[in-house]
C-alpha cells in the first residue's frame, strides 16, 4: 500500500572525521562574527515553536492522515497516533538534546557536524536541505489543492485548470513575508496555527458532545477502547504508525532560527519539545474526535478509510456547510504557512552551508537591518515554484505535485534525522558524562525506528512511487560526492563547526 496517498504534507554517513583548527581560523569563521546582530535574540520559545509547528501544518495532517491508519487498523486510530508520538519522542530526543550545546543555523549540518566530523555534517546538512525543498514544493502542491477545494466549497469552477498559478501567486507572499524580519514569519505563523488549532478542538469538541449526548448520527457512541490496540495486529499498527510519524514531518525546522533565538540553547530545546508534544496531544485528541464521530462499527471504520478529507466531512455532518467552508479555507491558510515555514528553513539551511564555502557567496549575505539572508531566500522560493508548477505543466495534478515531493522529502528526511542520531549516540560517548549513558536507549530506539519507516516508505510500492527512493538516493550521493571530492570544503566547515562550543 502505499503511505503517501495519505500523506498531509514524510545509515550510515560517511566515515567521521576529526577536524583541528588553527585559533586564528577558528576565530574568524565564529559563529557571531557573520551572523547580523540585527537578527539574533529576537525569537522567543512560542515563536519558535511556530516555525516548527507552522511546518507540520496540522490542520493538512489531520484531514489525511489518519485515512490510510483507519483502512490498515480499524478504530484503533486513536492508538496508533499515539505509537507515532513515541516514536517522534525518539527521534527528536537528538534534537532536542544536542541544541542545548549548539547553535547554529544549520540543523543537522551542524548537529551532525559537530558530534561527528564536518563530511558527516555536510552529508546531514545535504540531506535535510533536499528535506526542506522538496517538502517546500510539496506543501506548494497542497496549497493549490486545498484552494481547489476551498474553491469547489464556495462553488467556484475555476481552480482545477488553473491550479498551476496558485503556488506561483502564493509565493509572492511567502517571499513577501520571508524577506521582512524573522518576527514576522514565526508570528504570522503562530497566528494561523492558532486558527487551525482552535477549529479543529472546537470540531473535536463538538462531535465529542453530540455522540456523548445521543445527538449524532451514529449510535455507537463515546468508545474509549480506540485508545488501545484493540484487534489490529501490531503488525499493522506498526506499519500504520508511519503515517502518524509523517504528521510531525519538520519538527526540527525551528533549530535554523537557532541564531535568530533569546538564550538559544534554552530556547530551542524547549521549542521542539513544546512543538512534538502539543502535537502529539492535539493529534491524539482530534483523531480520537475523528474516529467516534464516523462511528466505530463496520461502516464508520469504511467511511472513514474513504472520506477525501475526514475534517471537511465531519464539519459538515456535526456543525454546517459554513463550517466545512471555514475549514477548508483555514486548511489552505495551513498549507500556506507550512510553505513559509519551509522555505524559512530551506533558505537559513542554504545561508549556513554557504556562509561555510558551498554555493554562492551571494547565499550567505544578510540584509544589514534585518538579518534576513535574502538570496538564499529568493533562490529557495524561486526552486520551489519551478519544481512544482514546471512538474504540473508536464501534465501532473497538484495532488500528484503534493504526494510525489512528499515521498522524495521523507526519503530524504529519515537519512538526515538517522545522521543526527547517530551524532547524539557519539556525543553521549564522547561527552565526559555530561549526558548519562542511560539515555542511549532513546537515540538507539529513534534509529531503529527511521530504519522501519524508511523500509515502509520503499517496500510493495508502484510506479511513479518506485522511482523516488533512487531520487532521493541520487540527491544524498550527490552530497557526499561533493564532500569527498572536496577536502578544503570539509576543512572550512571544521573550522566553523569547531567554535560551537559543546558545554
């Protein structure tokens, strides 16, 4: 089957090595020294997090993704959300661990690169850059199908032939947007991921209420046992929890607003602990909602499994037609804050490595006022309009522009997120105790858990799906090609590496 239908939006590196610096080249690449004071110390730990959460774009997770969980585990959605959110757990536990000693714009580059080795940074870095423009091109794809729905809700017929201007028009504003102070960004994108938020618990709310009180339409009520496996066999529970694993897709983006953070190694870890959680709460909540509101008999397991988007149903079963028309504009709001957030990451990912001596030069400067890499910005926004709307001119839908990028970024995602683990499994190792060695089993457990997604996401696939794991494959080789060929590259992304200081 295959995962991404559903999808809402989702090892080895190469050999470490040991980078020495001289004082005087360290002192020149530090960290503080290139980045504009105009944008350091800015963001707070809410700001943050909505950089993280504005990526996982809830309101596109929760309208797909628990369709393909209901077809493999029945009413045991609820359950397998919270399978996901253990797993999530383990693998953000790098993350959020190795940011309280590093701050650096790069993400993986840099967490990877300080605990093992600039080449095994570069390899990350590469890898999670691949992440963010192709989720960024992906999520421009839901954006023109969200609108296409929001379209069809308000009767207008428009949209389907001309779905290909839709992300070209939205990505003046997200360049608009990206181009100002990075307040802006995570404040316009706190905004509307508390809209959506705040739809979806009301939705929640509501059916809750009505099967509780016998005012549903189904009669199979409040069932409390959708919380545990049930009947599923844990091997689709398993498998199934990939899906729910996809819903937190980008929780780290908030680590490239590292330089732009009060107090970072406070800040971020506290911001994606906050993001993964609150996610993992409200996912829970809502598809528990989602599942008693089609009703737990055999009929509301198959709607369910069947409905295009389970919120836009629901909406107009338990509340009206205005709010599924609500709802579906919210959910286009959604996917356009997941592109900003994304295209934010991408350019501070591109910023990081190019201010390290890959790519243009031009990449690693920064507005003087507001401490916005603009170039890197333009170039990433710009990739992301032609990869999306050049692939819907050779003839694909915007659902197919949606899911194709989707399943080349998660390929891409679970190499750059095994990397950082690995990383944190060598600094647990290697770091005097400062990390107890007790907490190896979480980075162990994370690993083995992106091994099995990864498998999921390649095994008993069609084509065009066959085709993306060799995509992805080729964009990771081609990051450790110029890394291996390129020993000075390797030695100026020590010198830089080497100044994050791991205390």
């Amino acid at each position: 089957m295959d995962l991404t239908r559903h999808r809402g939006c989702g090892k080895t590196g190469p050999m470490a090595d040991s980078p020495s610096t001289p004082p005087a080249a360290a002192a020149q690449s530090s960290p503080s020294a290139q980045t504009s004071p105009a944008s350091r110390g800015r963001l707070r730990t809410p700001e943050v997090a909505a950089i993280s959460v504005g990526f996982m774009g809830p309101v596109m997770a929760m309208s797909l993704n628990g369709i393909g969980v209901a077809d493999l585990t029945g009413t045991s959605v609820p359950f397998t959300f919270l399978v996901s959110f253990l797993g999530t757990m383990f693998v953000a536990y790098a993350f959020i661990r190795l940011t309280g000693f590093v701050t650096h714009a790069g993400s993986v580059y840099a967490l990877s690169g300080t605990t093992m080795g600039p080449r095994a940074g570069f390899f990350g870095g590469f890898a999670l850059l691949g992440t963010y423009l192709f989720f960024a091109a992906c999520i421009a794809g839901a954006c023109a199908v969200f609108f296409q729905a929001m379209a069809a809700e308000l009767g207008l017929p428009f949209a389907d032939s001309l779905w290909v201007l839709i992300p070209l028009v939205v990505a003046v504003f997200v360049l608009w947007l990206n181009l100002r102070e990075s307040t802006v960004t995570a404040r316009t994108l706190l905004a509307i991921g508390l809209v959506g938020v705040l739809a979806m618990v009301v939705l929640g709310v509501v059916i809750i209420v009505r099967v509780a009180s016998g005012s549903a339409p189904v009669s199979t009520g409040v069932d409390l046992s959708t919380l545990l496996p049930g009947d599923a066999p844990v091997s689709a529970i398993m498998t199934a929890s990939v899906f729910g694993f996809l819903s937190w897709a980008g929780f780290e983006s908030g680590t490239s607003l590292s330089e732009d953070a009060r107090e970072p190694k406070r800040t971020i870890p506290r911001a994606l602990l906050g993001a993964v959680v609150l996610a993992g709460i409200l996912y829970t909540f809502v598809m528990f909602a989602q599942t008693i509101g089609f009703g737990t008999d055999e009929a509301g397991v198959a709607a369910f499994a069947g409905a295009s988007s389970t919120l836009t149903a629901l909406s107009s079963t338990y509340i009206g037609s205005w709010f599924a028309v609500l709802i579906s504009v919210i959910a286009f709001l959604v996917a356009f804050a997941s592109l900003l957030s994304s295209t934010a990451a991408a350019s501070r990912l591109l910023f990081a490595l190019a201010r390290d001596g890959f790519g243009p030069k031009a990449f690693a400067r920064t507005h003087p006022r507001t401490g916005v890499p603009g170039p890197a910005v333009l170039f990433v926004v710009v990739t992301t309009v032609v990869l999306a709307c050049g692939t819907g001119v050779l003839g694909a839908t915007s659902v197919d522009v949606y899911y194709w990028y989707a399943t080349i970024a998660t390929l891409c995602m679970v190499v750059a997120y095994g990397m950082t683990s690995v990383g944190v499994i060598r600094f647990v190792l290697n770091s005097g105790r400062r990390i107890p060695y007790w907490e190896l089993v979480f980075p162990v457990l994370g690993l083995v858990y992106l091994v099995f997604v990864y498998v999921v996401q390649v095994i008993g696939q069609e084509a065009p799906y066959t085709w993306f794991p060799w995509m992805a494959g080729a964009w990771c080789l081609i990051g450790l090609v110029i890394v291996l060929a390129r020993p000075a590259l390797a030695e100026r992304i020590g010198a830089r590496l080497t100044q994050e200081e791991l205390e």
